[in-house]
C-alpha cells in the first residue's frame, strides 16, 4: 500500500498514547520511525530492527537512525532471525491470519523472548461501518472489483488461548478505549484517510474524492455536532516465551 506520512502524522498524538501504554508492557509496523527511536532510547545498549512494508514511511524514518537502530522494507509476517523482543505497535492489523502469525512471531522469540502488540480494535464503530457500506454501494462497487477489507483482528479471548496454547507465559491482553475528540465529523474522515483508507485509495483512482464527499456525508448524519467524541478501541497483548 501507499502511504503518505504527512497524513498519518495529522494525528500524531493520539496515535502516540497506545504505544506508551505498551511500551509499559515491555520489561526494562515502525511507521515513521519517531516511535521506534522511542523504543530503542528505552532499552540502552540493544540492536533495534525496525520493519514496514511502505517505502514511503521508511524514507522518513532515514531521520531518526542512529547506531543500535536501523530500518529496513519488510513484512512481519516474513520476519526471520531469533529475537529478545518482538514489539508492534498498530501493525500486526495490516496482516491476514492472525492465528498464524502470532504462531510465526512467537517462534521468532529467543527463550525468555518477549512479545508485545498493539491493534486497533474499533472495526464495529460506525467510522470503519460506513467506509465498508459506501464501498459495497453500486456505484463503487465496480471501480473496487468488489474489494472491501475487513479487520483480521481477534477477540481478546482468542489471542489469550492463542499464546496460552504457545506455551507463553505472563500472558496479558486488554482492550482499552483511547477518547479523542475532534473538531467534527469531517476530522474523523481525516484520522481514518491515514489509515483505514489507504487500501480503498489506492484502488479509487480519480474516483478518491467523490467516495470522500459520499463518506464526509454519512459521517456527518452519523456523528453531527462539534466537537465529536471519537471513542478508539485498541487491543495490547504482551507474553513471553519460557527460559
């Protein structure tokens, strides 16, 4: 997918919460970067990898290397090597089958290894109900071949079961509800057009901005007033693998 940072970035604070919630997670996708060297800033002394599949994201992320920190194009599911950490912060959600790569991950792990993930979990708000409504409407239909995508992500039950039939240890996952409010409704078409829509646009073509008007519309019948209350699920996990 093509991604463009200056988009992701409108949010950049509330997207930024989530990670410190799991980073208290670790004991003591990289997207841009500005997080990963966060990461890396708080474990001194290690080799930090930081992988993402959008060339665009890792230009940016050029910024912040340093040594014990590098970038490179990849798929987490692709991932190889053993590893003292695993940590993903909003990326694992790009990936399909999530039984199999938590399964992969895991196996990544060195004993003792640790891992620590962070999704969104906020599939069944009405924002990511009505971008897959509008894209199934007749008129956009045909332009996607019939592409709608759903969220891969677990219930929090089932990635519990799932590291407990790994075999890991200290398992903990929660849902937690981020409370952001926007200006208005046309705001939350501006948080989901850095995320949820980058797939639907690269297939859009010169038809992006008539699905914009026909999203900003029912956003708007959905969430009208200003400002708007964003409630955003998100779901952290953390395990380890035994000594």
């Amino acid at each position: 997918m093509t991604w463009n940072p200056d988009q992701y970035h409108k949010f950049q604070a509330q997207r930024s919460a989530p990670f410190d919630d799991l980073l208290k997670l670790v004991d003591l996708g990289c997207g841009t970067g500005e997080l990963t060297r966060r990461l890396a800033d708080s474990l001194p002394e290690s080799l930090v990898l930081g992988l993402d599949s959008s060339p665009q994201m890792l230009a940016q992320a050029e910024a912040v290397k340093r040594p014990g920190l590098t970038f490179e194009l990849g798929d987490q599911a692709g991932l190889s090597g053993e590893w003292d950490l695993i940590f993903s912060n909003a990326a694992l959600q790009w990936s399909e089958n999530h039984e199999q790569l938590i399964g992969h991950l895991h196996a990544r792990l060195a004993k003792g290894g640790q891992i620590a993930v962070q999704v969104p979990s906020n599939h069944n708000h009405s924002s990511h109900r009505l971008i897959i409504e509008t894209a199934q409407e007749e008129s956009f239909r045909a332009i996607l071949g019939g592409f709608v995508r759903y969220s891969p992500v677990l219930s929090l039950s089932d990635y519990a079961q799932l590291l407990f039939d790994l075999g890991a240890e200290d398992i903990i996952v929660f849902e937690k509800v981020y409370a952001h409010i926007l200006e208005n409704s046309d705001a939350v078409v501006e948080w989901v057009s850095g995320t949820a829509l980058v797939p639907y646009f690269e297939r859009l073509g010169e038809h992006k901005t008539a699905f914009l008007d026909v999203l900003r519309d029912k956003f708007r019948a959905a969430m009208p007033g200003q400002p708007v209350f964003y409630p955003f699920k998100r779901t952290l996990f953390s395990a380890r693998k035994p000594r």
